[in-house]
C-alpha cells in the first residue's frame, strides 16, 4: 500500500465542549500511538467522569491511518463515535484519540441534535490544539571499517541524514533516520561501498 511520508498530528492535549438543552459535551482530543495508549486515556477520563452519561469516542493511529475505531457507547448507532471519526478525517490527522463525554440534560436530542453535538464539540477541541506535520522515516544500523569512514560521512553529509547514534569500536556502527520516500536511493549509495553492512530496523 502507498502512503505519503507525512503525516500530520496534534502535539499536546486539548479540549472543547458544547452544551444544547441541559446537555453538556465535554471533548478531550489526546496525541496517542498506540492503541493501548488509547485504552489508558479511555480507563483515566472514565474513572474522572465517572458520572457522566457516555463516553464517546473515535481514534486514527498510523502514519498510513491503517488503525482507527469509532464508538457510540451508547448513543444511537451513528450519531457519536461516527461524526467524531469524520472531524478527524476532515483535519487530515492520525495518531489521534478524540473523546466526548457527556452529561444527558433531560431532553433528548433526536439523531440530527446528538451528530450535531458530539461534532461541534469535537471541533471545539480541535480548534484548540496545535497541528504538526512529522516526516516518516525508515531507521537503519550501518556497520563499516574505518577505511571508509570518509565516504560514509560524506553520503551522510550530502543528504543531511539524521544520526540517531554512533559506536567507534573496532568497527564503525552507525545508526541512521533515513526520509522514507528517500530511503530505497539514499541505501543504494551505501550499498556501492565496499565491505559495509546494512541492516534494516524500523520505521516511525
């Protein structure tokens, strides 16, 4: 599957609310990256308002956005978890858990009133954040002699690659960040010099 190699995110917490006839929606959008960072969130903001009425909520997790669930705990199928999932595709965001609680006010909504609630109130919580855009980035170890130490740094100098961290031992082992949409070129240059070994580790 193709993906681009940015992706963007919100930094730090943030929240939002929306009130409509005696009821209160409260929205927590939270950095996560992993989902069971996402299940620490839920069980915390859970247990603090444990009073409430539903706990809403919809989560996007992956540079490719391949993980993401929406939940109406509750609420009438569609009109929760769904129009908080659709602000997050709409902002173009991954790597995000956005929860809703609300406090029922005694008089019911109707299908068009709680979609209407629970994504204004997500919005809100949006609007309040801040938004970065991260590069994905495949991690390699580069394992070489000293006899080609200069050839390695300047390949390393010429593509301003970012170094992760370095042993000078009896061989050089050098851990790199490498663009992934750069990474199958800028490998291909290392591979041309002899007696190196390149070992693929991860991507984040």
């Amino acid at each position: 599957m193709l993906f681009s190699d940015e992706y963007k995110t919100i930094i730090e917490p943030a929240q939002g609310s929306f009130r409509d006839k005696g009821s209160r929606f409260l929205a927590f959008a939270l950095p996560v990256n992993s989902e069971q960072e996402v299940k620490t969130h839920l069980e915390s903001l859970r247990k603090q308002y444990y009073d409430a009425t539903h706990h809403c909520y919809a989560y996007i997790l992956g540079y490719g956005k391949s993980a993401y669930r929406a939940n109406d705990d509750g609420e009438p199928s569609g009109t929760a978890g769904r129009p908080i999932y659709g602000q997050l595709l709409s902002a173009d965001l991954t790597n995000i858990l956005v929860v809703v609680v609300r406090y029922y006010g005694g008089t019911k909504l109707g299908v068009p009133g709680l979609i209407h609630a629970y994504k204004t109130a997500t919005l809100d919580a949006l609007n309040n954040t801040s938004v970065i855009t991260k590069i994905v980035k495949e991690h390699y170890s580069i394992e070489y002699p000293y006899e080609i130490m200069n050839d390695v740094m300047k390949i390393i100098k010429d593509e301003a690659l970012e170094v992760i961290n370095s042993d000078f031992g009896m061989k050089c082992v050098i851990r790199l960040a490498i663009r992934h949409s750069e990474a199958g070129r800028v490998v291909g240059k290392f591979q041309k010099l002899n007696h190196i070994i390149i070992n693929y580790l991860t991507i984040s």
